[in-house]
C-alpha cells in the first residue's frame, strides 16, 4: 500500500520566494497598495494562484487588517527585568496605538507553547517574546514551536537568536560585556574569577563563553570549580557559596545581579574587603545593585533600548518595509563601589 505524502501549506515566504519578491511586496500586493507596479502585482498573483494560496492573518496584519494588538509573553513579570520589559514594551507600542496582550507562561516548556498558541488565537497582528528561555538551546527541536508561530504572525525574540524567516532577534551583547569586564578584572591583576549562573539558557552560555574566552586571552586557565550554577536568590546564593569548601576567588562576575549580590554578601560574612580584596560584578544594572553595601557594579544590558527598538523595528515591518532579522545592542559596565577599576 502506498504512504500518503503529507502536502506541507504555502505561507507568505514561500511565495515571496517562487515570486522573487519581499515578503512586505507580497504584503502591498494582497492589500492593492499603489506602491507595487502593476507588472510585479501580476507576477506575484500569478503565483498566489497557481500555488492556491490563501493569504493569512500574517500577510494582511502587514497591510491594512491590522488587529492593532501585539501578543507579549514572559515567563514571570514577579521578575524584575521581565517587569521592565513588559513596562517599557507596553509604553512604546502606545505611542503607535497598539494593545498588547500579556501572559505569562512560567518556564515549563509546555506550559510555554501553550501561552504561545493562546495568544496567536487572539489574533494578533505580531508577538514578543521576552527572554531566551523561550528558545531552549538554540536547536531545531526546542524552537519549532516558535518557528511554526512565525508563519502566522512576526515574532520578535528579545535577549536570543534564532534564525527563521519571520523571527526577529532583538538582543544585548551579552557575550562582550562579560568579556570586557573579565578581560579588565585580569588587567588588574585578579586571577581567579567566580563565574555565577541560574540557566543554561542562549544568553546565559553567551555570557559564560565570553568568560571563559577573556580568561583565555588573558593568559588564565578556566577551572570548572570557578563555575556554579546556582538559584538566583540573594540568601541562597549566600549559603550555597558558604557550604563550598576551599573556595577561594578575587573576584565575581554574575550573570544576574541577585546572584552578585549572594556573592557579596557572602565575601562580606567571610570578613574579606570589597573591593580591596574581592571585586564583584552583576549584570541587568537593577534596582538590587543600588541596594547593597558597597553599590553593586553591574553591566547594563540597556532593556530599555532593547524594547524600544524591539517595537520600532515590528512596526517598520507591519508598515511593509525591510527590517533586519538581527539586531545587537552593546551592553555598558556601570561603575559602581564594588570594584576598584
């Protein structure tokens, strides 16, 4: 018996493709727009017909059936970074008289993809997702979901990288700016530098393979016992550090700035002096890095552009302009008194 072929559906870029156009010319051509030559809109409903595509809510949100509501997902806005990001996020798609619609998903890669299908059942003209855990580890299998939702709608990814069509990349660079501040710390003479995590998630092992990259360039070996993985809360942290024995570091780079500040807390307890003897550095530049004694240092990952350059970008792209898939934002070491550089 012969196995019945699955026939996989047109989207948009397909037939961009066979029509050898953009897909915002597909866009223009599906709504009439006087932009498009009379010559190319017959190419491309040439192919529309042949290929009995049908266009979808994605091609004529770019148009002018636009549902002038955005889709944001986060994993918890408990969180302070993810509360910024939705606030900033909320703020810039007002001053363009869009909604948005928020869920939060947890972190459960079920419950993700669910929050996902909830929102692009609201129709929605395009869809934020906010934080890297969305993307797993980068590969085919934990971003499908992600990628299947792009055929439906745009989806920006703030702080990850895939690269799909329809999937835009909004995100700070994680990996130089925890380059720099290692490469700096050695200058100065620290040796041994405690590298703290609480993900494996894409800009996580962004940050921790600039670490071990500076380490390197800088002529010091990576040691694994250097690298703890551990939750990111401040008291926890504190005792994590506390029950390790023969723990010895000069200085502490974290990929949040709660988990610099368990570290601090913990160097304050063991009697040593900061930043005298123990420099210590966080990342996101929060509001916990002004809450501690000594000031935390932190690199700041610059949400706030982030975001904003998130939503201009989508609404270039809803308006039918090309728009880049991928977009990287240098991140900056705020000084503050937990170093001495």
């Amino acid at each position: 018996m012969q196995q019945r072929k699955e026939v996989r559906e047109l989207n948009i870029y397909d037939i961009a493709k066979l029509a050898g156009v953009s897909i915002a010319t597909v866009s223009r051509v599906v709504n009439d727009s006087p932009k498009v030559s009379e010559k190319t809109k017959a190419r491309v409903r040439a192919v529309m017909k042949e290929q009995n595509y049908t266009p979808n809510v994605f091609a004529r949100g770019l148009g002018l059936n636009s549902m002038q509501t955005v889709g944001i997902i986060c994993p918890d806005v408990a969180d302070a970074y993810m509360a910024s990001a939705v606030a900033y996020l909320e703020k810039r798609l007002r001053c363009y008289g869009y909604d948005c619609i928020l869920y939060c998903s947890g972190y459960e890669e079920k419950a993700k993809k669910k929050a996902v299908k909830l929102i692009l059942n609201k129709r929605v003209d395009a869809l934020i997702l906010v934080g890297s855990q969305y993307m797993g580890d980068g590969g085919e299998s934990d971003t499908r979901y992600i990628r299947e939702a792009s055929k439906e709608v745009p989806v920006f990814l703030i702080n990850g990288y895939v690269r799909c069509d329809g999937i835009y990349c909004v995100l700070a660079d994680s990996y130089q700016g925890i380059y720099d501040v290692v490469c700096r710390l050695a200058e100065q003479g620290r040796k041994r530098i405690l590298f703290l995590y609480d993900s494996n998630s894409y800009s996580a092992l962004e940050k921790m393979h600039g670490y071990e990259d500076a380490l390197r360039d800088n002529g010091l070996q990576v040691d694994e016992s250097l690298k703890i993985y551990v939750k990111n809360k401040i008291q926890q942290v504190r005792d994590y550090l506390m029950a390790q024995e023969d723990l010895v570091f000069d200085a502490a780079v974290a990929t949040e700035d709660g988990l610099a500040v368990g570290a601090l807390k913990y160097v304050r307890q063991k009697g040593c002096a900061v930043p005298e003897e123990v420099n210590i550095i966080g990342y996101n530049n929060s509001e916990l890095a002004v809450c501690c004694e000594p000031e935390l240092s932190s690199v700041d990952s610059r949400g706030e552009v982030l975001c904003k350059t998130a939503v201009d970008t989508m609404m270039t792209l809803l308006n039918g302009e090309h728009v880049k898939h991928k977009i990287v934002v240098p991140c900056r070491l705020v000084k503050r008194r937990s170093t001495n550089l």
